[in-house]
C-alpha cells in the first residue's frame, strides 16, 4: 500500500521531541530530512520482510550451534535461498565472516517484527523482548517458512508509522554515536549498535518514493554512513 509521506518536518520535531525527552543530544540543524514534502512511501512486500526475518534467523541460529548442513537444509526445503545475501551464505555453510556482526542482527530481526505486527513495540530504552522467540520459526521443530507464515498471521503496520520510526532512529544513531563518543551513559539497555541494527532493519522495510530516491536497496547495500 503506497501512501502520502507524512510532513517530514513534523515528523522531524516529534523526533527531536523524543531525543530530548530520553537526555539525548540533538543533531545540528542541517540534518537531513528521511523524505521531502510530497514523496510516497510503502512498505516492501510482506513476504518479503517474512523471509528475511527468517533468514535472519536461521543465521542467528548459526551463531549458537546450528549446523551449518541443518541450516542450509531448512532454507532448501522452505525455498529461501535465494533470499540470502552472499556473505550470509558464506557464514551460514562455512562460519566466515564476522560473528560478532551476525549476532547483532538480533536487533534488526527484532525491529522488522515490529513492523509485521509480530512484537507491539520497539522502544529504544529496552532490549529485544525474548518473548519473541515464540513468534520466529521453530526451526529445531522443522516448522517450514509456509506454516510459520500460516501460524502468525502478520498484521503490518501502516507505512507512514514505521517511516516516523525510521525517522526516529535516524536521529538516535546519530545521538547514540555521540554518546559513545563524548563516553556518556546511554538512556536505556540499548546501545548504539542495537540502534544502528535497528535502524538498518526500518531502512530497508520503508520504500520512499520521488525524485530524490532511487529504487529500493538489496539487504547489504542500506546506507548507514550518514
């Protein structure tokens, strides 16, 4: 469902409003707008964000013990492998890459159960809900990505409140970054790499359309950098 985007300067003040409500510091001035006046946004197809919360996953099972022939079976028989990006699939058969990177995907799987309706909030002071768990495959139990898709039913929410909250957490990754920086202590139990996975996540879910944007990105290819 493609909608109008919201005022992005509105949009913008209820973040700065959040920002100083948590004690953060505020980015400067010419910090730019998520989306100008006029442009379009939509969420991306909901089978979509599913199999790459599955496949996020399967990787984060990888990350505590699943081996690596049980994962690639269960991504065969739920016809998901071409929803894994190359170095996923490098660690997922070989364990290469960065551990460390794959793990806090925890974050990003949890913000993109958000947006399906599969977790009721993502608050930037609390860390992921571990009640959760029981939303995700039960890929132990060789629950296939069909039933699971079955099972829980998802109930996206409506594009211009996940576009607010990609918003917000493009200001908190830039306040979370400069806490770290300055050595203050964080509002909260989420740090500046959750915020950073979390907005990863709301980046690549959120489709902004108009002349400013190109077409959507791959998972691997969201740009953080700014």
């Amino acid at each position: 469902m493609r909608v109008p985007a919201p005022d992005p300067r509105e949009v913008r003040d209820a973040s700065l409003d959040e920002l100083s409500r948590l004690g953060l510091p505020l980015p400067p001035e010419q910090f730019p707008l998520v989306w100008e006046p006029g442009d379009e946004i939509e969420l991306r197809p909901t089978v979509e964000i599913e199999a790459r919360i599955a496949v996020l996953h399967v990787i984060l099972a990888r990350c505590f013990g699943m081996p690596a022939q049980a994962a690639m079976s269960w991504l065969l028989n739920s016809h998901l492998v071409d929803m894994v990006t190359p170095p996923e699939w490098q660690f997922v058969m070989g364990g290469r890459g960065d551990h460390r990177s794959f793990v806090l995907h925890h974050d990003a799987l949890f913000s993109l159960a958000w947006v399906l309706g599969l977790t009721k909030q993502l608050d930037p002071t609390l860390p992921v809900d571990e009640r959760l768990v029981e939303r995700l495959p039960h890929i132990a139990g060789g629950e296939t990505f069909a039933h699971w898709r079955s099972r829980i039913l998802a109930a996206p929410q409506h594009p211009a409140d996940v576009a607010a909250l990609l918003d917000l957490h493009y200001c908190l990754d830039w306040a979370y970054l400069e806490l770290e920086r300055d050595g203050r202590s964080r509002p909260g139990l989420v740090d500046a790499n959750a915020i950073g996975q979390r907005r990863w996540a709301l980046e690549w879910a959120v489709v902004l359309r108009g002349p400013y944007h190109d077409e959507p990105p791959g998972w691997e290819e969201v740009d953080l950098s700014t």
